[in-house]
C-alpha cells in the first residue's frame, strides 16, 4: 500500500531568527515563486514530517548538514521536527533577472529519498531592501507519496504558507 506523508520545510535567517521572504515571478522563470536569501548568511533549516519518518540525512546544494531532533511542538503531534544550520558562505549574489536553482535532499529511512529544487535569489550580505520585498515565507508544505515498491518520493502538491 502507497505511503502518504507530509513535509513541512522552513528557513529562518540568523542571528535573530528573522523569516525569509518569497514572491511570485510569474511565468519569467521555471518556478512560479522565488525565495529570497542572502549570501554569507546563516540560516536555520527546519523539517517537519507528519505521521513520523526518520530523516537520516539533509543536503542543500550538495553540502551534508547536521541534523538535530527537536521536540514537537505538541506532545500529542504525530510529527517529528529535525533542525540544522546551513550557511551561504561562498554563494554568488544573482544578477539582475537571474535565479539558481538550489537542489535540496532529504533521506529518510528504508531508502527513501525526497528531492526538491528551489528556486532562489541571492542578494548581497546584509541587504534587506530588496530581500524583504514579498511575503514571509513561513514553511514549504509538501504532500507526498511512496508508491508501492518505490524508494522516491512523488510530490503531489507544494503551498507556500
């Protein structure tokens, strides 16, 4: 029987644990939404997945991150919560009219793998005029599903909340 799953995925920018912030592009791009981050900048990487998956290994761009398991918000939740650090070190502000895609992994369990792109704007190191145009962006909720037999997860609908 097919596994249904939620994944919720959210960026916070540190030191203050300030949101980062997405808007809508249209049609210009691959992606409808852009999210908006600085370079040389850390961030706090939050997973959430409803019902309860081990989550083994996180990667954005490549870069292994450690994963920490935080306590649900809920004791009652039937979710599990893993936080890591990420940092932007070494990433290029994008040019105007530009976007990268920043290919993110999630590997869980009993082999399977969880493979989103986002589509992202990098600005420069401390600049909030234009990074803060756009609307919070709280988390990425995923709806997912394993088919029978399969180790790949097949993304049956994305909402930027």
């Amino acid at each position: 029987m097919a596994s249904n799953f939620k994944v919720f995925l959210a960026f916070t920018k540190q030191p203050k644990d300030e949101p980062v912030y997405q808007k809508q592009d249209g049609q210009r791009f691959s992606v409808c939404n852009t999210i908006k981050l600085n370079v040389n900048s850390t961030y706090t990487v939050n997973v959430v997945i409803r019902p309860q998956r081990t989550l083994l290994r996180l990667q954005i761009e490549g870069e292994r991150l450690e994963l920490n398991q935080v306590k649900p918000e809920r004791d009652d939740d039937d979710s599990c919560k893993y936080q890591a650090s990420w940092v932007t070190v070494g990433f290029e502000q994008n040019k105007s009219g530009k976007r990268k895609e920043l290919p993110v992994v999630l590997e869980m369990s009993n082999g399977v793998t969880m493979k989103v792109a986002l589509q992202c704007k990098f600005y420069p190191e401390g600049e909030t005029q234009h990074c803060h145009w756009g609307q919070p962006l709280h988390n990425i909720e995923y709806e997912c599903n394993v088919p029978d037999g399969c180790t790949f997860v097949d993304i049956t609908r994305t909402k930027l909340l």
